[in-house]
C-alpha cells in the first residue's frame, strides 16, 4: 500500500549515491549587476525541483510559494494500474545512445553552463514556439535535440526522459519530497517540434509516467538490494541522451523585491542521461541551465559553446 510519508522516489536517488552517482540539485542566486553567482545544493534524495525551487525561495524571503499542480489523474482500473507497472514503455522502449565518446570510467564529474536571457529572447523564444504550433516545452526540446545531435552517431532514433510533475493528485507527507515521474520517448535527431510534441502526447495520454511512478514505489519496497541490481545494470550504458527539467514560472509569490536577482537551477544528470538541464521562468526572463557528465569528455569551454548553440536554436527557431 501506498505510504505518503515515504519518498520512494528519493530512496532511488540514495541508492544512486551510494553508488558514486551524483543527484545533487544545483540552484544559485544571480547578481544581474555582476553575473556572479551564490550556489546551493540539494540532494533529490530529498527534493524534486519544485520542491527544491520551493524551499530555497522561501528561505530567502520570497513568502510561501505556491507548488504548481497538475491534472494527470491516475488510472482507476487495478488491471490498468497493472499494465502500466508491466511496461510503463509502451512502445517507446529507451534505446541505447551511441555516442561519438563515451568513457564510462570518468563518470564522476560534470560541467555546467548558465545563462539569464534578457525578456527580448524569453520573448522571442515563446512567439518562435507559437509559430512552431508546438507547445513551449516541446520547443524546448526540439532545440536541445538539435543542439546535441552531432554528439551522438548515426541517423536513427534516439532516447529522451521528460519529466513530469503529479502534485495534485500525487500526495505525500512532506510537500518537497519527490511527487514525479516522467515518460520516455523516442525521436530522430531531425525531428520537428510537432513530432517532438506528439511522441510525448502520445506518451501522457496512455499514462506511462504513472506506470514509471508504480514501478518506482514497487522497486523501492523490494529493497536497496535491488535497487542497486536495476541501477549497476543501467550503468553498463547508456540508456538515453538526456532529460528537459521545465520547471515553470517562478516566484509564486512574492516578498523580496530584489529586481536586480534571477535564480537558476539545474538537474543532476547521471551516466545513464548525460545530458541534464534547468528551465525556469523567472519573471519574465527565461533562465537555463546546461549540465553535461564527463562520461562525453566534454570541457567547459564546450559546454558553454553547447549552451549557446542550444539558445541559438531557440531564437532563431525552426
């Protein structure tokens, strides 16, 4: 039985570390006058990314914030509920990523990029999704997917996890704790933002990110042992390229009025996804963040150029 005061998804996340793999939450506070930055972090052991966005403003003074809520409402049909635990896939099985360089053995590290757009770009950004007649998110992705691509071999299909947020109908004792899930699915590396968007409709609409959620809970309760079977059996490859964390528009209330302060924050990534990210809307401007693992030998002078060429896609469009 389900059991609100635990975290099962956080329980994955501990076992994660455990093993090496880092599941720290980025989050930092912008000088928009210097571009510095004051970093914190968090474990998603503990935290999802609202709830990380949650606490971290709150504490420096923004007021109570309000977690954004969605309608995925779970499937009433225990024979439903079973499906989905069986294959959460569909036919979107994730496919393993063949990557132009990939050493497993300096899995450890990661560099970051960043930037604050002006509301010019955000602008830009969102009338550029809007003529794509895709939603922003997929927008979003369709860039990413572009920007990654000559990192990855060949002309096939590749693997993206897109995350999903289930407070609202997801309940748990503690508000910051983990209420996602996600759904996989698969795309070509030319894809347009239109087949970006109906692969993850497709996805939402036949509940796979409930199915992830049933399987998360199920393997938390069979224990850390296997756990770290399903994990070490992961790690031998990567399993996709990566992941888009739109988080939303933030703050959800207001105390501070520093104007001259934008937040930005970023998933942790892993082996298995190297490529992670963090979109926020803060106030009116877009902020981002690019995370790449060192298992594709990346720099941070390439990092920072993949960012600037992910932007670039958004604001010249399709």
């Amino acid at each position: 039985m389900f059991n609100p005061g635990r975290d099962y998804l956080g329980e994955w996340f501990s076992e994660r570390r455990v093993l090496g793999i880092d599941d720290l939450i980025v989050v930092g506070a912008v000088d928009l006058s210097d571009g510095s930055v004051i970093w914190d972090r968090y474990h998603h052991a503990d935290k999802d990314g609202i709830g990380v966005l949650s606490n971290y403003l709150e504490k420096k003074g923004y007021g109570a914030q309000k977690k954004p809520q969605q309608r995925f409402t779970p499937p009433n049909s225990f024979v439903e509920r079973l499906r989905l635990t069986v294959n959460p896939f569909g036919n979107e099985l994730p496919l393993a990523t063949d990557w132009q360089h990939y050493d497993k053995e300096r899995a450890n590290h990661s560099t970051l990029a960043w930037q604050v757009l002006s509301v010019e770009e955000s602008d830009l950004i969102d009338q550029n999704a809007k003529i794509s007649a895709a939603t922003v998110n997929s927008f979003w992705l369709w860039a990413l997917n572009r920007t990654v691509s000559p990192l990855i071999k060949g002309g096939g299909e590749v693997s993206w996890f897109f995350p999903v947020n289930l407070r609202g109908q997801l309940k748990k004792t503690n508000p910051e704790a983990n209420h996602s899930s996600g759904i996989y699915f698969n795309v070509t590396k030319n894809a347009d933002s239109k087949a970006i968007q109906k692969k993850i409709s497709t996805q939402l609409k036949r509940q796979s990110h409930w199915g992830l959620a049933y399987q998360a809970q199920i393997g938390a309760m069979l224990g850390s042992g296997f756990m770290r079977f399903v994990l070490n059996k992961s790690i031998k490859g990567s399993r996709m390229v990566g992941s888009l964390s739109m988080l939303g528009e933030w703050p959800t209330s207001r105390q501070s009025t520093n104007n001259n302060e934008a937040i930005i924050i970023c998933a942790p990534g892993s082996p298995m996804y190297p490529i992670a990210t963090g979109v926020i809307k803060w106030n009116d401007q877009y902020t981002v963040c690019l995370r790449v693992n060192s298992v594709l030998g990346s720099t941070q002078g390439q990092t920072d150029d993949m960012l600037q060429e992910w932007i670039g896609n958004l604001v010249s469009g399709e």
